[in-house]
C-alpha cells in the first residue's frame, strides 16, 4: 500500500511507500491514515518531457500529471537567445533581405 496526502488544490502533499512499516511506517492504523489521505495500490509514472517538471494531481477520483515548465538557468537563456537569433539572420539571408 501507498500512502497519499492531496491538499485542497489537488495537489500530492506527501507519498509514503511503507506507511505500515514497523520501523519506518507512521505506526497508524489503515482507519486512521484514510483520514489523512488515501491509500493506493500503485501510482502512475508521469511522460518523460525534456524542459518539462511532471506535477501528479488527484481530482478526487483519479490521478494525473500536471506538466510545468522548468525555468531555464541565465546561460541557457543565453544559448537560446543565441539559437534563435542564429535562425532569424538564416531566415532574412534566405529571404534575401540581408
């Protein structure tokens, strides 16, 4: 069982793998953890997206993934801004306005 904590925006507040443990379990009976949370069989596993942070959500019956831009450090804004200018000089030399 796993044990799952979703505050009022649907968000996972906490995920507990062993919640029954007797060494690393919260020592809580299964009646009491569903007053917290829910407990699950599985999870799913959030898509992979390269610039992308994978947010599970409960919409108070299923689980899913809520996908957030990573923000970007100051020199991969750089190498982008340097990518994009690239492809806009390529594109007015094509044009032959350059």
């Amino acid at each position: 069982m796993i044990f799952v904590k979703v505050n009022k925006e649907n968000e996972i507040e906490q995920v507990h793998y062993l919640p029954f443990d007797p060494v690393h379990g919260f020592g809580k009976t299964e009646e009491e953890l569903l007053k917290e949370g829910l407990l699950v069989e599985s999870l799913p596993e959030p898509e992979l997206i390269s610039g992308k942070n994978a947010m599970l959500r409960y919409d108070g019956s299923d689980f899913y993934f809520e996908y957030e831009d990573i923000p970007l450090t100051s020199e991969q804004q750089i190498e982008l801004l340097k990518v994009q200018n690239s492809q806009m000089l390529f594109a007015l030399v094509e044009g032959g306005l350059l």
